[in-house]
C-alpha cells in the first residue's frame, strides 16, 4: 500500500465511533459501539484499542498500513501529556491516555478535545479549507466549540479555550451544567430551545403528539411550516446564537464560522439566513462583509476525521 492511513476515534457518552482515514481525509471504513461510561476508564481504553485492532481487520488492513491513530474526547484534554483531565460525561479525570493506548498499539497516538478534532477536519479537508482562521460551533445538546489560529489547533494558555457555551449572554435563573446562571448554553442547547417551546401549551402539544416527548426538530419542523410560536422560538436561538457570535468575531476574528450539530439542519430560512443578517448588523464593521457563516461540510464525521488526522497538527 502506497498511503498509510490513519485511524480515527471519537469518544462519545453514548457510542465511541471508529474509522479507517486516509492522509487527504477521505473515511474508507467507519464503525461504533456503546460507550459504557459507568465501567471506568480502563473498560474505555480496552474499548478503544480493542475496536482500533478490529477496524484494521475488517478493513482488510495490518497494523503495518496504519501511521498513527488519534482519538477525541468530550472534556479537557491536555495533549502534550496525552491525557484526558476532566471529561463528566464519561466520569474520567486525569485519565492518561496516550501511554496506555500506545501499550497495545504500538503506533503513534495523538488525542484532544472532540469539537477541537472536529475543527481540525473542517480545516484540512471540509469548509475551513483555504482558510487559516477559522471557528465551529456544534449546535446540540451542548454547544462545542474549536478553533483554529493560524493554521493550527488553539488550546490557549490555560487550555480552555473555545468555551463558548459558556459566555454570559444574558443574566437570568437557567442553571447550567458548568454550575453557574445565564451561560449561552442555557439558551440554545437543545434542552433549552425544548424549554422555552414547553412554556406554551398549544406548543407543547403539537410537540408532544408523536410519542409524548418532545423534540428539537419538531419544533424547527412546526417552524418551517409558518406555525407562529415555534418561528418565535427559534427567532430566539438566532438573537442569542448571533450575540455569542459576534462577541466571537469581534475578539478572534476569525474568516469562518462553520455550524454543525442537529440543529444546524434546520431550513436555512430558520437558522443560517437570518443569523448572517444579525451578525452583518451588528459586528464589527470591516469584519461585517468578509466573515463567513457556512454549513460544516463533515457532519457528524467532523471529529472522527479531524481525531485521525491530529498527526498534522505541528502544535
């Protein structure tokens, strides 16, 4: 084989996907299987180089054709010391993870943050390309971000950058998860938008309908077509989704801001249309026409492809 591929990992709370990469990005093989949070750290890390081994077989593949794996995980990473530090949703911290995986797999291993993986894949081969600086946003449950300065992935100097979810928007009672009031988070996150469609009863039930709980995409759903109070609150995701946007172009000043998460599928007329028109209005003037506000072209592969090809990453 001509080209060493890369295999790519990304670690959820509820599935750990895995995929076959090669060097220009292109996912060959991809498979997944249950997280199982609840056994520790060490039941993960076998998880990991277990299915790492078997999607090397299944692609048909030895261990000599793959040049390095990367994997990304949802919390704090320090990458330098290849170690997870604090990742809640699968109850890890200072979980070293470099050494371990490497003990199996005698490969190089690279790790960090998911939505950092997952701008790192817009970046090489997806709607950063071309670009240096760039910023995605994950719309979903939470609100990941990961940057790129200068042709490079940006931890910042405390690493913890790209916390965007958690910019103080406005000052109201929402807790959220950080353990603190008002975060960005508590207004677009999914389980917000859920919210505030909760608080009308006619909303509430055209919601409900299906199977007696609601969701995000009925509400976009209901939205696109013309019902009134599900347009008002997804009017409210892009007012507060443009504010933490504009504070981000005015400081980072970036030439991309690429969305992706499920409620980025949302019709253009609901969320990408009017949030251009908000920033356009209201950002920095000579950064107003040159920012761009596109659609993630990975998907939900972001991270998977972006983790597989941490090896480019010089920092």
């Amino acid at each position: 084989m001509l080209e060493k591929l890369n295999i790519g990992v990304d670690v959820g709370g509820t599935n750990i996907k895995f995929g076959v990469v090669s060097a220009s990005g292109t996912l060959l093989f991809k498979s997944s299987v249950c997280t199982h949070p609840a056994g520790g750290g060490k039941e993960i890390l076998t998880t990991i180089t277990d299915n790492v081994k078997q999607i090397i077989k299944n692609a048909g593949l030895s261990l000599s054709d793959v040049n390095s794996v990367g994997i990304g995980f949802p919390g704090t990473v320090d990458s330098k010391k290849g170690m997870v530090v604090y990742a809640p949703n699968i109850y890890w911290k200072n979980v070293a993870v470099t050494r371990s995986v490497k003990q199996n797999i005698r490969k190089d291993i690279f790790i960090a943050q998911d939505s950092r993986a997952a701008a790192w894949g817009e970046f090489l081969v997806g709607s950063g390309v071309g670009y240096s600086d760039i910023v995605c946003i994950t719309l979903g449950t939470g609100i990941g971000c990961g940057m790129i300065i200068n042709g490079n992935i940006y931890n910042g100097g405390l690493n913890t950058a790209g916390e965007f979810g958690h910019q103080l928007i406005r000052k109201n009672d929402n807790p959220c998860t950080c353990g603190r009031k008002g975060c960005l988070e508590t207004l677009v996150g999914a389980p917000a938008i859920i919210k505030s469609a909760l608080k009308s009863k006619t909303l509430a039930k055209k919601i409900g309908l299906k199977d007696g709980s609601a969701s995000v995409l009925d509400i976009y759903g209901l939205a696109a077509e013309g019902d009134k109070e599900a347009i008002a609150v997804t009017g409210k995701v892009v007012e507060y989704l443009a504010a933490g946007l504009v504070n981000m172009i005015n400081i980072v000043s970036p030439q991309v801001i690429c969305i992706s998460g499920g409620i980025s599928n949302a019709k253009d007329k609901l969320l990408l249309t009017p949030l251009r028109r908000t920033i356009q209005q209201n950002v920095y003037k000579p950064a107003a026409r040159k920012v761009k506000i596109v659609k993630s072209v990975l998907g939900s592969d972001a991270p998977l492809i972006g983790a597989a090809l941490l090896y480019k990453n010089k920092c």
